[in-house]
C-alpha cells in the first residue's frame, strides 16, 4: 500500500516536472517552489522524482516477486534504507541551501520512513544473515555513494560542456559589462543558469542574498537597483526576467549565428 502511493507520488510530481507547472499548493517563491527548481531537483538532466518513482517500483517488486523470505527482506530494507538517506539528503539540502522545505518531498519522506520502520521490525530472525556491523556499513557506503554523487551532479560538476557558442556568448556578456543579478535559491535564477548549461559558470553572475530568503539584499545588488530575481542589466536598462541566449546575443550585439562553427 505505502509502495503504491508513493509511486502515485513521484508519478504526480514527474508529470508536474516535465510539464514545468507548479505542485498543487505550491505557490510561486513559496518554499516547495523554490525546492522543485532548485538545482536539487534533478539528477543527471532527469528529474528527481523520476528517480523516486523508480526507486518505489523496485520496492514494489523486492515485495512481490516470488522468494525466499530472508531474501527478500534484504532487498527491501537495502532499498527502503537508501530510499530513506536520499531523501534525508535532499531535505537537509533544501533546509540548509535554500532555507526552504517542499510538503511534497516531506510527504514522501515520510512515506520512505514508513516502509522502512515496517521492513525493519518485520525482520527475519536470521535476518540480516551476517553480523549487524558489516550489513550496516556495506549498505551505509553504498548510500553514502549514491548521496555523494547526488552532491557532485547539484554542483553543476557533471554538467554538460555546453558548446563553444554559449560558452562564446558568456565570455562576451561579462566584456560587454552585462551583469546577471540573482539568488542561489532562485527557482527562475536556475532555469536561466540551465540555458547555458555548462557555460553557466563564466555568466557575470552576481549573488544577492547568500543567506537565503529571509536573509537580505547585498549591497551591490541593492545600488544596482534590483527589485527582483532574476534581473539582468545591458546598457543601463533593467530586464527582470529569463532571456534566451540567442535574445541575449541580438541584445548585445554578438554574433549568434557567425559563432555557430566555432
């Protein structure tokens, strides 16, 4: 029953994902917002909850598919148990990043704690077969693998290149004297970071609120004149918006087209 509704779960927020709309509930700037289009909220291009929704159907397969008792316990706490350390991961996360907390992704948390609190307790006799100590720790750095990677992939590290061209066009932006003014909590400031894929990093990018949200303007943003995020300056005009590479190149004056073979 917990298997089923969390794939019902992550199956809601994959579509919501793809189709790029807000959760229910899920006001805009509201903090599931800003944990839904955080760069948390996907995983090798593919979105978080897809991987969930994977991760509940091998648990609704470890239950069902025909086997011996202390096999399948395994499979289930191995899997309910690195289920449960993601989303321990992502939430801290969201919590100590981007001081904010999605209802949706504690809801499955919870759903993750549940199966694993009911598979652990439901244990065989004989489970986990070898001593307590070496079963913790194999499933412990396994874990610890999978969060660890999830950490490189929200770094931006496994990044594609992004092409010559925006890497071109990022270079050009920042000699232009164009700054991109934005938040790291910023669910638009990402899906302008996104466009540029792995060029994102040689954007002239200017944090304004280190501190989250609730934690102030810094002063360069301020005298900028920003009003909010994310905010683009080119020649002294103000766009709060996400613009299109190929919008930014016409915008100042790079040649989108002629940088295409480089």
């Amino acid at each position: 029953m917990l298997t089923a509704f969390g794939l019902l779960l992550t199956a809601y927020l994959t579509w919501v994902a793809v189709r790029d709309t807000g959760a229910a509930f899920c006001t805009e700037g509201s903090g599931c917002d800003v944990v839904q289009n955080s760069r948390w909220s996907r995983f090798l291009g593919v979105p978080i909850a897809l991987w969930g929704g994977a991760l509940y159907a091998l648990l609704a397969w470890a239950t069902w598919r025909p086997a011996p008792r202390l096999t399948r316990w395994r499979r289930l706490w191995r899997l309910s148990f690195l289920g449960l350390a993601i989303s321990v991961y992502l939430t801290l996360a969201g919590w100590i990043a981007l001081a904010a907390f999605c209802a949706w992704c504690l809801l499955s948390l919870a759903t993750l704690l549940a199966i694993f609190v009911l598979v652990h307790v439901a244990r065989p006799d004989s489970a986990p077969g070898t001593q307590w100590s070496t079963w913790c720790l194999g499933n412990g750095l396994l874990a610890l693998a999978v969060v660890a990677a999830l950490h490189v992939s929200s770094s931006g590290l496994l990044d594609r290149r992004g092409g010559p061209r925006l890497h071109a066009l990022a270079a050009h932006l920042e000699e232009s004297g164009a700054k991109f003014y934005g938040a790291h909590w910023c669910p638009t400031c990402t899906q302008q970071k996104r466009k540029f894929s792995g060029a994102a990093a040689q954007l002239p990018y200017v944090e304004c609120a280190p501190n989250g949200p609730n934690g102030g303007m810094v002063s360069e943003c301020a005298i900028a004149g920003v009003t909010g995020y994310p905010t683009w300056v080119i020649g002294g005009r103000h766009y709060v918006q996400v613009i299109e590479p190929e919008q930014l190149a016409a915008m100042t004056g790079f040649d989108w087209e002629g940088a295409r073979g480089d």
